[in-house]
C-alpha cells in the first residue's frame, strides 16, 4: 500500500465517521431544541397558572378590602351625621338658656322663667350623656366649662355679661366644629349685642 492509498482510506474512514458524527450532530442539536421547548412550554404552563392563582387570590383580598372600606366609610358617616344631630340638639338646649340669661343680663327681664329653667334642668344632663356617646373629650370640657358657667347665674343669682356668656358658649361650638371636621378656624361673635 502506497501512501496515496492510506491517505484515501483515511479520508474514507475519517468522512465516513466524520459524515454520520455530523448527522448525529444535528439530529442531537435538533432533538435537544425540542425537548427545550416542551420543558419552556412546561414552565411556561406552570408559572402562568401559578399567576393567576395569585391574580384571583389579590383580585379577591382587594374586593374584600372595597367592601371593609366601604362598610367602615359608611359607618363614618352614619357616625358624623348622629354626632351633628345630637350638637345640633345641645345647641337648642344652649340657646334656650341664652336667651333668658341674656334677657336677665341685659334687664329685660327679672328672673329665668321657671319653664324654661326646668328644661334646663333636665337637657342640660341629656346633652351631657349624647356628647359623651359620640363626642371627644375636648367638646364635652368645653360643654361642661359653659355648663359650670351658667349654673351659678340660674341658681346662685351671680351676675355676668353677655360677652361672657357667648364666649362660653362659643368656645364649646368651636370645639364642635373640629371635632366635626370643620377646620376652617374659629367661629368668634363679632355684633355689638
């Protein structure tokens, strides 16, 4: 055997190996891009429905963080609007009892009328138990400073004027007035009366 014989059955054996190493090769390439794919489907698959499990789980906590909002929200207002009818109650009892002190304080007349010290007598205490139920503790100082305030002219015959009256009670609508939400400063009498 020549060399040039030994070169081309090298060659032979060589392309023949080399040929089907190729085609092994590709079919190998080929095979393994497909099982890629499937597991990637797979994973795939596998993450999208782990998402949307968690997307119905967060779409339900968030509906049910709407209803709790809407339920505590509408409470609130349920609780703003039993609270200013109840200061609008005390309001009336206050300015019943005004208008007679002023009456006295101002001469118009002698003494508080008996009916209306009578029902003084009785809402004064009404008003005290619906400011607690609803109300802070700074309206209710405020209520019972006024309150302190007027028993002595109803009851010990002590003198004040008018002035002194209304601060009184305009410091308790004050005090109101915040804890209603309502801050856009303070409420002051400014009339000559």
């Amino acid at each position: 055997m020549s060399i040039e014989e030994i070169f081309k059955i090298t060659a032979a054996i060589i392309a023949s190996l080399g040929g089907s190493a190729l085609l092994l090769g590709a079919f190998s390439h080929w095979l393994g891009s497909i099982w890629a794919k499937r597991m990637l489907q797979n994973e795939r698959a596998k993450h999208e429905e782990s998402l949307q499990k968690l997307k119905a789980k967060n779409e339900a906590v968030l509906e049910d963080l709407k209803a709790q909002i809407d339920t505590f929200k509408q409470k609130e207002l349920n609780r703003h609007f039993d609270k200013l009818a109840i200061y609008k109650d005390v309001v009336h009892i206050v300015s019943e009892i005004l208008r007679e002190l002023e009456a006295v304080a101002t001469s118009k007349q002698e003494s508080i009328s008996a009916e209306v010290e009578h029902s003084f007598a009785l809402n004064r205490n009404k008003a005290y138990g619906y400011i607690s139920l609803v109300s802070c503790q700074d309206v209710l100082d405020r209520y019972n400073d006024m309150i302190d305030f007027f028993i002595p002219l109803l009851y010990e015959g002590k003198k004040a004027t008018w002035v002194e009256m209304r601060e009184k009670s305009d410091l308790m609508l004050n005090a109101m007035r915040i804890d209603l939400g309502i801050n856009e400063g303070e409420v002051v009498y400014r009339g000559g009366r």
